[in-house]
C-alpha cells in the first residue's frame, strides 16, 4: 500500500520544506490541489525539494489548454526522475465560466478527449512523429522542431484522474492511470455507484483493476482512541455542508435518500449562510459520511475497508520525537498491507 500527504497549496517558500518533510518522514507520494496557487508552479518546488518520493498535483484541465499541462507535466517528469504524477479535476460550470472565463460543454466525453490529447502530444514529444489526433473537443495536429522538447527519458507521466459521479468514473476507468475519489463520498457510494461505474470504465477501455490505480475515498477520521476520534467528529460538518451545497455532488445524497437536505445546503449558501449551515447536518448523516479507526487500528481497518484501493493517505501528530517514531511505525505497517485490488462486491466478475 502506497501511502500519500499533502504539501500546502499555499505560498511558494513554504512548499519544499514541506515536501521535504513529508519524504523524510516515510510517505510514499506528496501531492496538493488547485485552490488559491498554480498547482503546476507548486509541483515545481516539492520536486526541486525531494528526491525520492512521488509528487503530484491536481490540476484543473479545463482552465488550460491540454497542451499547457503537458508541457508542464513532461518537464517536471523529467526534473523529479520519473517521480511526477499529472491529477486532473475537472471542476464545476460555474468556476470554468465565471471564474477561469473559458468555455463549458459535457465534462466526461470532454475529459476523456483531454486525457486522449495528452497521451497523442507525449507521444508525440517521445518518439518526434507528426501529431494527427483529431477528438471531439481537442485537436493535435501541429508540431515542429522549434517546439518539440524530446523524449524526456522516463516513462509518460501517470495521469490520475478526480471523479465523483457515473460518467467520470467511467472515464477514469476507461482511459487514466488512476482515479482519485472525492472526499465528499460514503463507504455505501463508493461501492454501490463509484466502483462499479470504474469497472465499467475498465471493461470499455479492455483493461482490469491492475491497471488502475484507486485511492481509498471519503472522509475518515483517525485518532489515538474513541475519545478523540469522538471529538474530530464534529470537524467534519464544515467539509459536508460545504461540498453537500454543491449540486454536483448531489449524486451522494440520492444513493441515500438526502436530496432535500443537499437543495437546502444549496439554497443557504446562495444567502451566504456558510456557519449556519454546519449546524443542519444531522447525526446520522455525519455518522454515515465518517469512517474511523484508533491509529493502531489502520492496518486493520486499510485491509478490510480499501480492499480495493492501493492509495491511502493519513497523518498523525509528528511534533516529538516520540510522536514522529509512532507514526512512522504505522506508515510501515499501513505500507505492508496487501490489498487484491479488487472490489469485494465485484471480485466474481474479474478475469482470473
């Protein structure tokens, strides 16, 4: 099991001391989304600051062009080693038209076109032929020397891809090289609606689950025993009214019957209503959302609950010396865990 932290997606300085840090203490990759900083710039500096782990980012493909992010994406391949892992998110109308001013049309079909282009322009810089893809929303047909970088030496970048609903997760299956759930996700999402939708994907694309690489989804809350995992709890209201209010998302509420609650998450936060509508979430849909284990438990609780994913990220408390050597006993022990990677519902109807 590879295990993932996170280096902020803030400040350029802070970044490679980060990083850093997160190698030092054992982490398998290190990664960051798109908030208030360029996620590609950000990369830059947790690669220039390591030298073994495997960095990523989540980057928003509709804000740029596919040839941006690859061009981006194959530099900083070459700069870490092979160590550079390319997340894409496709995020939601709103944001792509009013916030980044570029144009919205159906996200899936059009996200499998962008991951398709990115292959055909890495392909193209790998073994210098002339580009002739030609999708239905991208097109790479031009290339000459002056703008042809090479092979970079290392296989293509891995390209991971952010899903939440039917037709991503398809996609994710179908044509990326993992696929990254939201954290807005229940256990009972995940393997009634995400994980089957990523086989179909799988099927389509003539692949199987060892060809994908899944990180285990939803909120989880760890902690040293019960009490404290009792008191996290309630840090979590913020992040499910938050993304609940999103109508994008509404997928989760309807696998359990929650529609109105996530219309009325909505209509608050279009009056601006953010602190009141922590309080509206109820106990058995907080209880429903957390999924939580004692840190000595996560071993345990990785190899009967992400059974089929060989992704996980957590953190614990690292400010002692005694606190640093009991969390890098756990990462160890989560590190050894072997999981089929296979969804327990759908391991009948994977290939032998």
């Amino acid at each position: 099991m590879k295990v993932g932290g996170s280096y902020p997606a803030g400040w350029l300085a802070n970044v490679g001391p980060e990083a850093r840090r997160l190698e030092e203490l054992g982490y398998d990759s290190a990664g960051t989304g798109e908030m208030a900083h360029d996620p590609m710039v950000l990369a830059t500096a947790a690669a220039l600051a390591t030298e073994r782990i495997e960095i990523g980012t989540l980057a928003i493909a509709f804000a740029r062009a596919p040839m941006v992010l690859a061009m981006g994406a194959w530099d900083l391949q070459q700069a870490t080693g092979g160590r550079f892992a390319l997340s894409l998110g496709s995020q939601v109308k709103g944001h792509i038209q009013r916030r980044f001013g570029m144009p919205w049309s159906a996200p899936a079909p059009r996200m499998r076109d962008y991951i398709r282009t990115l292959h055909a322009i890495w392909d193209s810089f790998e073994s210098g032929e002339k580009p002739d893809y030609v999708g239905g929303t991208y097109q790479f047909t031009l290339m000459n020397p002056l703008f042809q970088p090479g092979p970079s030496g290392y296989p293509r970048p891995k390209v991971m891809l952010a899903a939440v609903g039917e037709g991503m997760t398809r996609v994710a299956g179908e044509v990326a090289d993992g696929v990254l759930p939201h954290g807005f996700t229940t256990d009972r999402y995940m393997r009634e609606v995400f994980l089957p939708n990523v086989g179909k994907g799988l099927e389509r694309g003539g692949r199987t689950w060892q060809d994908i690489e899944i990180t285990g989804g939803g909120f989880a809350v760890f902690g040293e025993d019960e009490s404290e995992i009792e008191q996290k709890l309630d840090g979590l209201r913020q992040p499910i009214s938050f993304y609940g209010s999103t109508r994008s998302y509404h997928h989760v509420w309807r696998v359990h019957g929650w529609e109105d609650l996530g219309m009325q998450l909505h209509s608050m936060s279009l009056e601006g209503r953010w602190e009141e509508m922590q309080q509206i979430i109820p106990e058995d849909v907080l209880r429903e959302f957390a999924q939580t284990s004692t840190y000595d438990n996560l071993p345990r609780f990785v190899a009967e609950h992400r059974e089929y994913a060989s992704r996980v990220s957590f953190a614990m408390p690292v400010e002692t010396t005694a606190q640093r050597e009991r969390f890098q006993h756990v990462l160890r022990e989560v590190q050894k865990v072997e999981t089929p990677r296979v969804p327990r519902e759908l391991a009948a109807t994977e290939p032998a």
